[in-house]
C-alpha cells in the first residue's frame, strides 16, 4: 500500500509515471495552483468530481488515491462503470439503467 492520504498517493501516483504537476494540470484542466494545493503543507482534500477526474486520467480509482487501498477487482470495475456514467448526457443514462434493470431480472430467473 502506498500511503494514506490523497497527497502522498497522488504524488506517489506522478512519480511512478514521471508526470510532472504541471501536466497532469495540461491533462485534466486542473489549474496548477489547485493540484499544488492537494500536493502542499496543507494537502486540502479534492472535491469527489475533481478526485474522479484526476483518478481516471491516472488510471486509478478514487479509493486507491484517497486511502491507498487497491480495489478488488469487481469494486475496480464498479468505479469504471461511475466513472463512464458521469460523462453520459440523461438519455443515455436511463438507456443503462433499463438495459441493467433487464438483466437483473433475467438474472434472478436464472
């Protein structure tokens, strides 16, 4: 496990990667203040939007960048599918949610 806060496994997170700040800024239109700011002293926690994004361009989850935690895989593709569905207009959303409803069901009557 990496560590246990959002500024340690964020920093940990760009090393790895040889990122610098100031892309991940380029990358996410993240000003480069506001990622100074979780990386700081301070280390102010992310807004969960700000989080998603950052973790996605990453190809992380939020649960690993805030505690360090890797996800199973099944919660890996939990975070995948939220990850997807915010970037989705309203249509599409209940497009999902009727075609899941459909496999539910069809799940339960084995």
């Amino acid at each position: 496990m990496e560590g246990t806060n959002f500024k340690e496994n964020l920093r940990a997170a760009l090393n790895s990667r040889g990122l610098t700040v100031k892309e991940l800024s380029a990358m996410t239109g993240i000003s480069k203040g506001t990622l100074d700011c979780y990386l700081g002293a301070r280390a102010s926690m992310p807004p969960a939007s700000v989080a998603v994004k950052i973790a996605g361009l990453l190809g992380l989850s939020v649960e690993y960048l805030v505690s360090g935690r890797e996800l199973q895989k099944h919660e890996n593709n939990i975070a995948v599918i939220i990850q997807i569905l915010a970037e989705l207009g309203e249509k599409d959303i209940k497009t999902i949610l009727a075609v899941s409803k459909t496999l539910k069901t069809q799940a339960e009557k084995g």
